[in-house]
C-alpha cells in the first residue's frame, strides 16, 4: 500500500495547495499548449484544471487510492479518458509511451525522494520522459536552516498541535487536525504525523484517523547539483508564483 492511500479521503481538506498555485501551472500548459506529465498528480489539483483548460494530462501517482478520488473528480467535471490519463506508477521508475514537451512536479512533491538514490533516479526519469527541448517545472522547498532548527529532534509525547477545524458541510461533520512534526538532520527529513477526528456539529467524536508522512529537503545548492548530473539545464529559479528571482 502507498503511504498516500490512507490518505485520500482526507486528502483534499488538509492540503489545499499554494496560492497561486493552479493558476501558474495553466498558464505555463496553455502557453505552451502542448501534452502535459505530472508527476505526483494525487488528487487532481493540477491535472484536472489544466485539462479543463484544452491541454492533454497524463498524471502518475504511486497511490491507487488518491488517483481513484482524482478519476471521480474528472467525471463530474465532464473530463474524459482523451483530455486525462491516470497511471498507478513510481516516479522513481516508470515508463510511459510517450514522450512530453513539459512535464510537472508540483507541491513539493519531490520531496517525497527520500534519498540521493531516489532523487538521482527520479529526474533521470522525468528526463527520459522529455521531448527534446521539454522543460520541468518543479516546486521545492527552500528550506532555511533557522526554520529546520525550530523543528523538534524527536516527536513529543502528546496528541499533536491543533492546526485547523475543516467544515465538511457535505457530511455535515468537522475535521479537527493534530500534526506533529520532527526531523532527522543526518537524513535530511521531516516525519510528520496527522491525527484527524471526525466530529459531529456538537464536538462529539465520531472517528479517528492517524495519518504519517516522511518527507526530506533539499537545499538549492543540492538541487543544482543534483539536475546537473540528471542532464537538465537550469533555465530559471523563481521565489514565487509570480515569477519572481528567488
């Protein structure tokens, strides 16, 4: 099983994306307007606006579970199997027929590498997928070393920070998420566990999920490194969706 698959039911609640986010990948796929791979694609965040844009989507995911929701999302938006393909497969190792002129990864979802071996193997990958000329956007973190040091060396005891109660009016019920969050320095990684409660209007608790997630940074520095052996050329760095110099 993924580790995205228990996931799925909640997925869309507790990550909503970046500002800006969705707007910038349509508009680089609709300037382009060319076949777009993303890698990662989960849910349908990306993949499914940009489809609905007019440009073709081919999205992977390791989750089966994640790319069911994103498949019926696609149905009650109207998208069909021509302008979406949705592939079950590892983004360290996959292949595909076809190769693409622009490929996205988005969210920070490369930082679910967890090692130089997955990292190296990965774009090596998104690589072989690209048309000659193609280009990858991919969004990282910047991690700074005074933020990563605010971040505890082991996970404390107690049942998480309160980050946010979701209203899920559908289901008439509110989402109380708990996130604790430790780091492993030698690693690089962050270790995250999300306690989820559903609970009804009046504070009772009706069910409980316990969600982790692992995840490593990388700093800039890395990530050229890491490209340049991969064979890209950096074409830019931006700080922003807004297309600002980091």
């Amino acid at each position: 099983m993924a580790e995205f698959d228990p996931w799925a039911a909640y997925y869309d609640y507790l990550h909503q994306g970046l500002p800006g986010e969705a707007e910038f990948y349509v508009a680089q796929a609709m300037t382009r307007n060319c076949p777009v791979l993303e890698l990662g694609c989960g849910t349908g965040r990306i993949a499914l606006p940009v489809a609905m844009s007019g440009i073709k989507v081919t999205g992977i995911d390791n989750s089966a579970a994640m790319l069911e929701v994103c498949h019926d999302k696609a149905v009650q938006l109207g998208i069909g199997k021509t302008a979406l393909k949705l592939v079950v497969a590892d983004m360290r190792d996959f292949r595909l027929r076809a190769r693409f002129p622009l490929a996205f990864m988005a969210y920070r979802t490369f930082m679910h590498c967890l090692t130089p071996e997955d990292q190296l193997a990965c774009l090596r990958c998104i690589h072989d997928h690209l048309a000659p000329g193609g280009e990858l956007f991919c969004n990282l973190w910047a991690a700074q070393p005074a933020t990563i040091a605010q971040i505890a060396l082991k996970p404390d005891s107690e049942g998480g920070v309160h980050v946010a109660t979701i209203p899920v009016p559908e289901e008439n019920l509110l989402l109380a998420h708990y996130v604790t969050v430790w780091r492993d320095d030698l690693t690089q990684t962050l270790h995250e566990r999300h306690r989820v409660q559903e609970q009804e209007v009046s504070g009772q608790v009706v069910h409980e999920e316990e969600l982790t997630m692992t995840r490593a940074w990388v700093t800039p520095r890395e990530m050229e490194h890491l490209v340049a052996r991969t064979g890209f050329e950096v074409v830019a760095v931006l700080g922003d969706f807004d297309g600002t110099p980091l």
